[in-house]
C-alpha cells in the first residue's frame, strides 16, 4: 500500500471534520466528499470508456459505460469510490 492510496480517505475525512467541527453536522459533512468522490470516479470511468472502446468520442459512449467492469480497477473502485464512503459513514455512525 502507497500513501496515494490513502489520500482520497484521508481528503474525505478532513472535509467531515471541518464541517463537523464548525457546524456539528457530522453526516451533511460526510455526505459531500462521498458524493464528491462518487461524481469524481464515475467521471474517471467515463473517461476510460471513451478511450478504450469509443474511439475517442464521447458520442460513442452508450449510457451503460460507466458501469462496465472492464474500466473499473482495484484501485479505481476500492481505493478511490469505496473507501472514502466507507470512512464518512463510519465517522458519521460514531458520531451520530
């Protein structure tokens, strides 16, 4: 494991804290780094769909791209999606 692996959690984590610390809102304050994680992966999948099976062009892309396994790795999917959410819910669980 690298430190780059840990650096979407820890991002998500930080986000939580400040909003949870300034306003008490623990679970609004995770809620918008997953969703921010969530936008920003499902782009990044987009992306490697457009370039591996679309030629290039976003018009090629069906709406069902992003949800093709083949542009999804460990890292992408786990490291990047899945872990931040995970950290946020569980922070949001044990403070709530």
């Amino acid at each position: 494991m690298k430190f780059h692996d840990l650096e979407h959690p820890l991002y998500a984590l930080v986000a939580q804290a400040i909003v949870g610390f300034l306003t008490g809102e623990w679970f609004w304050g995770g809620v918008v780094p997953a969703a921010f994680f969530i936008g920003r992966e499902h782009a990044q999948a987009e992306y490697r769909w457009i370039e591996h099976f679309a030629n290039g062009k976003r018009a090629n892309m069906p709406w069902w791209a992003v949800f093709d396994k083949r542009v999804w790795d460990v890292h992408s999917l786990w490291w990047n999606l899945l872990c931040p959410i995970v950290c946020v819910a569980a922070v949001s669980l044990g403070v709530g």
